[in-house]
C-alpha cells in the first residue's frame, strides 16, 4: 500500500475534528506534488491566483482521473453544470440560470425568501418549547435549508427522504480517499445513484412544464431563451446542482457557526449583546471553518506557481480551507475574531466560479445564527468534538448536541 | 537633508505638510500621512470650492442623472484635523523660503511640500470658439453639472470632439438618453491613443452598434455661433457641416503645472518629474528631498518600463501613489519605498466594463487571448519586444489578475494558455498606435532634460530595486 500524503492524512476521518495543524504543514510548501502525482495548494495568495487562472480547468472531462459519476462504462457520461464547465459555456449557462435567481433580472427572489426563512427558524427552534436539549444539525441546521431550497427552487419537501441518500452518496465522490475511489462497490452505489436522481428530476422538470407554478425551476425550465440554448440533460443537471448544492453546504455554514460561537462563550455573549455583529461573525465563520474545505482542479497548460511549474494535465487540489488561515493574508489567522475587517475569505471560491448560491447561503446562515443565538438561554455543547460527517470536502459535524436552560420567544 | 531626517530611526511626525491639489491624491496623501504616524500641521490647497468628491462618476453615473453631482465627495478614511483653503489656487512656489504663494496674496510655509495639483481638460484651440455657449468640458463637478443640465433639457444633437475614453463615456451616456450624437476623432479609431487600433476599431463597431455618429480621421474645422454668441454649427474636415448646440471638447488632459514656473522643479505641460521615491527633481536634475510628487502630475520611472517616464490620468494610482508619497515622507530615506504600482484603470461604455493593467500605449504587438471579440467579452494581451507588458479586458475583468501577474513576471509573447475559450486565432497583430504617442502615457522625448535623465537613470533604478527587496524583506 503506498505511503499517505500528508494531504490524504489532513483528509482522514481521525483528524476530521481539527485537520487544522496539517493545514500549516501543508502550507509550509505552497505548492506541494503528492507521491500520487497530485498538486496540493495551501496558500493564500496561491490559491486565489489560481482561482482566477485561464489555464486551470473546471471540467472533469479534461481530466486524466474524472470524479466517478464519469468513470461509469455502463452509461454515457452525464452533461456537466456549470460548476463543471469552462468558458465561454460555462459563463452561458450560468448566465441563463442566474436569470431567475439574482439581480438585475430577479431582484427579490433572495431577499423575498428572508421572511419564509424567518417562519421556518422559528418553527423549527419552537418545537423545542421546554426541552433542554437540541441537535442543532438534526433539528435545525440540516432541514433548514432543505426546505428553503425546495421552496425556492419547486422540489417536493416530502421527496427529501429520497434524495437526502442520492444527495449524501453523490457528495460522497468529492472524497478522495484511494480506499473509497477504488472500492467497485462505491462506484456502483454512486452509478446508481447518479441514474435513479436523473429519472427523478426528468420527471420533476417535466411536471415543471405541464403546470408552473412561480418557483425558479418552473421559471427556468420554461424560460425560452434556455429552451432554445440548455439541452434536457443540462436542465436536469443544472437542476441537481442548485438542489444538492443548495443544502449540502449551508448545514456545515450554520453548524460550523454554532459550534464555534460555544467554543468561545465571551463572542457570543456579545453577539447576544450587539445582534448587528452576526452579518461579518457569518464571514468569520466561513474563513475559519469553511463548509468547502478544498476544490479539485486539471490544469490546461504548464502553469508555474511558487517557484513550482505545475505541468499540464495535473490534478490539482486548492486547499481553500488551509488559504483561509494563511498569516500571510490574515493576521492572526487562527483566532476567531467575529468583528475581523479585510475578511476576503476564500470559502464560496473565488473567479468565474464564484459560489452562485453565496446570497441565499449567507441570508439562512445570519437568520438561523441570529436566533438560535437570541432564544436558546445558557447553551452548552454536550460534546465537544462533535461527531462529524464523512466527508472530507464538505466538512461539518453530522450531530451537534446543545443544553440549554430555556427557549426564550 | 533636514534636522527632522538625521538618522536611520528618526521619523518625520512634527513640523509642517502642504499638499497642493485638494482631490483624490492630495486626500488621499494627507490621510496615510496620519495613518504613517504624523501630527503636525497639515494644510491642503485646492482651486475648486468644493472638498475632495470623486471623478469617475462624472462622466457616467452623474451624466446620466442616476446620481446627484453633490452625492459625489470622496469618502474620508482618516480623521485629518488639517487646514483646509479650498477656492485659492497655488500661483506661485519658493523652495528657496519655502513656501507656497496663494492668488489671494499669502504665503503659505512648509517643512514638506506635496505636488498633486493633477490636470485639467484641454481647452478648445480658438478662444472665440471655445467661448461659445454651448461648447463644453468635462473634469470638475461643475463641468459635470453644466454638461448634465445640457443632456437633461434634450438636445438635437450632441458633438463631441475627441474619441477618447471621456468622449467615448459621454457618448454612450447620451445614447442611453437617446440623444443623438456625433463623434469626431481625429485618429483612425476611438480610444486608439491608449489601447492602440485594433482594440480601438472594436470600439468602433461598438459605438457604431450603438447608434453613433462615428467620424475617425475626421476633425472639426469650425465651431460656429450665432448672433448671441450660442453654439449653431460644426464643420467637419470631412465636408459635412452639423447643426448642434452642445460640443463636448474632449481632446485630453494637460498637467497643472504653471504654477511652478520659475520655480526650478523640471515640470511642463507632461508633468513634475519626481524619482521612484516621488522626490521631485528639479531642472538641473538635483533631487529635491523636501518635495514630493503624487497623482496625475507626476512623471515617475518605474521598473517594468525602463526608459520611460509614466505619466498616467488613473484613480488607482493617485490612491496607491499617495501611499508611497506618505511612507516615504514620514519614515525618511531608510525606508524608502519606491513607486512600483502597476498603471491600472477601468471604463464603463456602452454597457461594457473595460478594464486595463500595465501600459498598452507603449506596445508594438496585441493579441487576443481570451473570449470573443463579436461578444464583446475578450481579453487583448499587449507585447513589447516579445514580453507582456499590458492587458485589456471588455467584460473580462476576472481574468485581469493573472494577466497583471504576468505583466509584472515580464512573461514572454505570445502566452499560450490553452484557455478553454481561446479563439481559434491567436496571432499577433501590430498594436497599432500613433507614430508619435499621446501626451499620456507620456514617451521621454529621444533628447533628455537633465531631470528626465536622472529620473531614469540605471543608479536610480537599481537604488529603488535594491530598496524595494529590502522593505519587503523587512515587511
């Protein structure tokens, strides 16, 4: 069995809780080449350059080692979103879609969904009315924003239980674990998956057509100008995107915050006190617990970084949460400093490819921290660490148990 | 050398600052000064009434009536507690007393002494013409207003001289409003004095795409009023004679520098002459330790472009020049650092967002790296001797980082990134810029003033080099 790289070590379920000290081992070579051929990136400024770099390839297919949903012999190769394609298709696609999710053309689709988030807190926090126990991930921060993106985007909320598995098994392939990629069995579940997901949404954006409603799905499937340009297969995979996307991350957002707030019990008696800290306490958070802990990259062409060339054809991985704490960038970057100014974290990345969902994450993000931080009197964390979710690259605890003396209104 | 600067410790933090020139690099300048560490007194001189505002949006956001001129001032970084005289313009210099004479007759004194007196809009050539009702520019607040009252009460038909970056912004702004109008430029292309005529003929299609009245190798012969001294008509060189009743005058800046005259600094219409520190030098090519240059009028070598004095009309560097400017000024020679800013600038046209890093003016190849020129979304990489020394992007402005990295790596041409959206010809082409360049960015002339000489000579150079590595080094 080959040796493990110090990132694949950083990756492990055991250091899962804190990968953190790894992190500045990693970072000590900016640019580091794995015994398995693959470029780490940990550094500030090296990351975000890369980020932006033409030469750096977002699309598995120019890829030696695509993710596996590619590798299935079985089928043909799914159509990529546009979190998987290059320019000019990739700036096309997305442009269609943003259409009817953000500014200019939908102003308010975001900023209308503040008061619905507001209700939805609120109910799921007043279920807990005379207990002194929740599980944040369970009760709050895991089907949060499942219902906000179902209600947004016009995916049934009672089909969660279906594909909360396909969600999990399919994010499950940004694992890099060798053990996992080359397990038969793994592929085969993520084969599965991908297929039983794509009949799933086929039939969703179907019914989208025969009757809209004014959720973005409907909007979007029957926009013409994508009619005439977005095939069925990137509707559906534009479409799974927005869903999986959509909630797989925001747990961790909410989650990482809770847990952090506990772990320094003066910043959240004074976020109780100054409410109006909780927008740039949320961008802290994201620095130093990113809920995207790394991206994958191939570059297209010979690209020299740090005194390293990478060469082309590379696999690459940029280390975003090992950026975010470069001192180099931020002083004091292993202190949580909920007030921190110059926060220009790299945690919804960075270029072309900036998060698409970064307005609603951070929206459900400072609703849900704002009050869960007002009602719960007397928080404790029950254990600390937490037990944490499987995956490396979406890094958050999978439970988060909370005492607390009273819920307040 | 002052009694303030006798040692490798000893910081300038007493004593008196005048910065001369009240807009962003004099604020700018006077708020580092106070981040750097210095309380004595700071005075700044401005010619307009009003307190520091911004430009940029004169042109385009106040133009177009979205934006209230006086919503424009400048915000304040740093609380300044300074003198201000802003109406009373700087006629006269004495470094000899050191001191700054005022129209209004006073004597200003200065310990230190900071030029940023910038530039202001080219008149027209005939005083009797350009004195018509009517005939416009476009610098100050006030011209902005002037010109917006015009655009605002409807006009048949707007002309404006020159198809620079100002000309190009007013042009779509009128469009915008639905006003037609005439572009003359006397060049082959709009814009092509700073990106060159290749990128300058898409700028063409694009005005034109947009309903311009785009005239290139034309100009105008005769502005010509009525009995009331009101604006009637142009005649062109091309033989068309226009009824028009406003005529922006757009033909470029020229540097606010007659108040030196006689002073002994090397300044001229290009600019004050100043060494990688911002030191100005005067006209026997002595460096004057006690005054320092920032902003648009400055003339300042720097590293990439060896040979040259810049000279550059951009909001980035007065802001990032000012930072030097106060660095150097209050920690003295120790910890000079020198002024290695790449020229950077934006413009928004034609619903485009055009960007630029590095000098294109001074390139002799471009190519198109990046995107597609037909839709309007590419990058234009720029190349002198075989090395990247510039880039432009319309609607790319995200790929503008790893271009200015290049830039400053002096990376060889033509790059080949195997970008996914290159297109399919990649080729160089002749830049395409005038045999003799535009006042701005300005070319030394091939026979050297004493001060432009020591501006840019190797020793300053590898003087700034070596203290540049050293700062960095210690930073």
């Amino acid at each position: 069995m080959p040796q493990e790289t110090l990132f694949q070590e950083s990756a492990r379920v055991s250091n899962r809780a804190n990968p953190y000290p790894l992190y500045a081992e990693l970072r000590r070579t900016p640019v580091s080449r794995e015994s398995d051929g693959t470029y780490v990136v940990s550094t500030y400024r090296e990351v975000s350059s890369l980020l932006y770099d033409p030469r750096i390839s977002a699309d598995p297919r120019n890829s030696a080692d695509p993710p596996p949903m590619y590798k299935n012999p079985n089928a043909p190769p799914p159509e990529p979103s546009f979190i998987q394609l290059d320019e000019p298709r990739h700036e096309h696609m997305r442009r269609l879609t943003m259409k009817h999710f953000g500014p200019p053309r939908s102003p308010g689709r975001i900023s209308g969904m503040a008061a619905r988030i507001g209700q939805l807190v609120d109910k799921l926090l007043g279920a807990h009315q005379g207990r002194q126990e929740i599980d944040i991930v369970q009760d709050l921060s895991y089907p949060l924003p499942v219902m906000v993106i179902c209600d947004l985007l016009g995916v049934p909320l009672e089909d969660e239980p279906r594909f909360r598995d396909w969600s999990d098994i399919l994010t499950s392939g940004l694992d890099p674990d060798p053990s996992l990629q080359n397990d038969p069995a793994f592929l085969q579940r993520i084969f599965k998956a991908s297929a039983e997901i794509r009949v799933y949404m086929a039939e969703l954006l179907k019914a989208h057509r025969r009757t809209p409603n004014d959720s973005m799905l409907s909007a979007f499937v029957n926009d013409p100008e994508a009619r005439a340009q977005v095939t069925d297969g990137e509707f559906m995979s534009i479409a799974i995107l927005l869903l999986i996307a959509g909630h797989e991350t925001t747990v961790n957002l909410i989650s990482n915050g809770v847990l952090t707030l506990l772990r320094h019990p003066d910043l959240l008696a004074r976020l109780r006190r100054e409410p109006e800290l909780v927008p740039a306490a949320i961008e802290e958070v994201l620095r130093y617990e990113p809920p995207v802990q790394f991206r994958n990259r191939t570059t297209l062409a010979d690209v020299s970084v740090a005194g390293v060339t990478i060469p082309k054809g590379a696999e690459i991985i940029l280390l975003i949460a090992a950026a975010n704490r470069d001192p180099l960038r931020f002083p004091d970057a292993d202190r949580f400093i909920p007030d921190r100014t110059d926060n220009q974290h790299l945690s919804f990345g960075s270029g072309v490819h900036y998060c698409f969902g970064a307005p609603l994450a951070r929206v459900e993000a400072q609703i849900a921290l704002r009050e869960i931080i007002r009602r719960l009197d007397g928080p404790v964390l029950a254990v600390d660490p937490p037990p944490y979710r499987f995956n490396p690259a979406l890094r958050g605890p999978s439970h988060l148990v909370v005492n607390f003396e009273r819920l307040t209104d | 050398m002052t009694e303030h600067l006798d040692s490798r410790t000893d910081r300038f933090t007493r004593g008196r600052v005048v910065i001369v020139g009240a807009s962003l690099a004099g604020l700018r300048t006077a708020e580092a000064l106070r981040q750097e560490g210095f309380t004595g007194a700071l005075t700044l001189i401005g010619d307009e009434p009003h307190l520091p505002y911004d430009r940029p949006p004169l042109s385009k956001q106040v133009l177009a009536g979205r934006l209230p001129v006086e919503h424009t001032p400048l915000a304040r970084l740093h609380d300044l507690e300074a003198s201000w005289r802003c109406g009373v313009p700087a006629v006269g210099l004495s470094l000899a007393d050191g001191h700054v004479l005022l129209a209004d007759g006073q004597h200003v004194p200065f310990d230190r002494l900071i030029i940023a007196t910038g530039a202001r809009a080219r008149p027209w050539l005939h005083p009797a013409e350009a004195a018509l009702d009517g005939v416009l520019l476009l610098r100050t607040r006030d011209d902005a207003s002037r010109l917006r009252a015009r655009l605002a009460a409807g006009s048949p038909r707007v002309l404006i001289i020159g198809g620079g970056f100002i000309g190009a912004e007013v042009a779509s702004v009128c469009r915008a409003l639905d006003l037609r109008v005439t572009v003359v430029e006397r060049g082959p292309a709009p814009l092509a004095g700073a990106l060159g005529t290749v990128v300058g003929s898409i700028a063409a299609a694009v005005q034109r795409d947009h309903g311009v009245d785009l005239r290139c190798d034309t100009t105008v012969t005769t502005l010509e009023g009525d009995a009331d001294g009101r604006l009637r008509r142009v005649h062109l060189s091309d033989g068309d004679t226009l009824d028009v009743d406003v005529a922006l005058v757009a033909i470029g800046p020229l540097r606010n520098t007659e108040w030196l005259a006689g002073s002994g600094l090397a300044a001229d219409p290009r600019g004050v002459v100043c060494d990688a520190f911002c030191r100005a030098i005067d006209e026997r090519g002595e460096i004057q330790e006690r005054v320092f240059v920032a902003g648009d009028v400055a003339r300042w070598p720097h590293p990439l472009y060896p040979d040259e004095l810049l000279s550059v009309e951009h909001w980035s560097n007065a802001v990032a020049q000012a930072r030097t400017v106060a660095q150097n000024l209050v920690h003295g020679p120790a910890a000079y650092r020198a002024h290695t800013h790449l020229p950077s600038f934006w413009s928004h046209q034609f619903g485009i967002n055009i960007k630029s890093a590095g000098v294109p003016a001074l390139a002799d190849q471009v190519l198109i790296t990046q995107g597609s020129v037909d839709d309007r979304r590419f990058v234009a990489a720029y190349g002198l001797g075989g090395r990247l020394i510039a880039a432009v992007t319309f609607n790319q402005a995200r790929m503008l980082p790893v271009y200015q990295a290049l830039i400053e790596a002096s990376a060889p041409l033509p790059i080949d990134f195997k970008a996914s959206d290159r297109p399919s010809d990649t080729r160089p082409l002749p830049a395409g810029f005038p045999a003799a360049p535009q006042p701005s960015p300005t070319m030394a002339a091939p026979t050297r003033s004493r001060a432009e000489h020591a501006a840019t000579s190797a020793m300053a150079m590898e003087h700034a080099a070596s203290r540049t590595s050293l700062t960095s080094d210690a930073g």
